[in-house]
C-alpha cells in the first residue's frame, strides 16, 4: 500500500493506493494516519479510489485509526461513494457451481440427507 499526503486548507487528503492487508497495508495506513495526526493534522479525509483489496486487518485498523483521531480531537472521513464489497470463497464457490450446472448436486438437496444412511 502506498500513502501521499496532500493539504488544502485545513483538510489533509490521504491518497491510498494497493492492497491494506495484514502485516504490509495496515502497519502502513496507522504510520500514514498518525503521522498526521503528530503534525497536528485535524480534519483528515481518507481518499480509497486506489485500494483494490482491503482484508479483516485493513478494516480493524482503519476502525482504529478513526478511534486514534477521534480521540486526539481530530476527524477522519472516506468520501461516501467508496463501497466495500463483501466475498469469501464459499459464496464465490457457490454462484460458480450454479452458473456451471443446472441440476443441482445430491450434497445440496436437504431432502437427499434425509435418505442417506448415517454411519454409527
């Protein structure tokens, strides 16, 4: 991930770009928000066009990040047509399998649990 600091007026705008994931991204977004807030930086907006993936560690630090600022007396804001969209693998898997067969498969119809035999 990658940060540029840009200032109009009292605003401060973090241009966000790459991947805030765990262990890269997220250190690099607190090092870019506190550096901010150190040089008493009050009204921060948070620019995110440029992030293409944002994993549970990006999201918990940005929560953190808005909770470090709120607590300095400072705010930081994203523009609100930034959308996180939600996926994991299982829904991902799921909507393939549908798309490449019409009949469903006997592992997905709840009555075929039924009629299998259980082992005891």
């Amino acid at each position: 991930m990658k940060a540029n600091a840009r200032h109009h007026g009292k605003v401060t705008v973090l241009d966000l770009s790459g991947k805030i994931t765990i262990g890269d991204g997220d250190i690099k977004l607190r090092e870019a928000v506190n550096a901010q807030l150190e040089e008493g930086r009050k009204s921060i907006l948070l620019n995110m066009s440029g992030v293409s993936y944002m994993d549970s560690a990006g999201i918990g630090e940005l929560v953190a990040c808005y909770k470090r600022a709120t607590e300095k007396g400072a705010s930081l804001k994203r523009p609100a047509r930034f959308r996180i969209s939600w996926s994991s693998r299982s829904s991902r898997r799921s909507s393939r399998s549908s798309r490449t067969s019409a009949k469903p498969s006997p592992a997905s119809d709840p009555g075929s649990l039924a009629r299998s035999p259980r082992p005891l």
